[in-house]
C-alpha cells in the first residue's frame, strides 16, 4: 500500500504548504551527510510537526528525491541536464 493510501486512511492534522516542502527540499539538498528527522527540525528552526515533516518526506521518497535509511535521509534526486537528455535517449534492454 502506498503512502498516498495511508493518507487517505488516516486523519492528517496538518497538510504542509508548498513553502514548507521548499524549506525541507533546501535543507535535504544542502546537507552534507544523512540527516535526522530531529536534524532536520533542528535546521527548520524547530517550526514543524513531526507528522508534516513524516508527510513531506514520504512525498519526497514517493517521487524519487530522497532516500530514507536507517542513517538518515539523504537526497537524491539530480537535476542535470546531460543525465535527462541521456535517459530520453536512452534504449531499454
């Protein structure tokens, strides 16, 4: 079952706005090594719930831009543009 399917199932007190999930982006994408949820709260300034940043990072993971380990989440997600043009013009085997 997907996330997405859980949230339906369950009652989210708090969706996130798009300025959050731009705020957790940032901070996934200019972190040098795996970081914490507590981490990321701390980098946040502590303004988040715990279950809105649970919901951000399951959205990021779902659309393949981080990773979520036992470590800490690390993004993943690379926006080059030799990478895109290599993956349309790519062959699948």
């Amino acid at each position: 079952m997907s996330y997405a399917t859980q949230l339906l199932q369950e009652e989210v007190l708090h969706y996130p706005t798009l300025k959050t999930v731009l705020q957790v982006e940032e901070v996934l994408m200019n972190a040098q090594k795996a970081l914490s949820r507590e981490a990321i709260k701390r980098a946040l300034g502590g303004k988040i719930m715990h279950q809105t940043l649970n919901l951000i990072l399951h959205y990021l993971e779902d659309s393949g831009k981080i990773y979520i380990s036992e470590k800490g989440v690390v993004w993943i997600y690379n926006q080059s543009k030799k990478l895109s043009q290599a993956i349309r013009k790519g062959v699948e085997h």
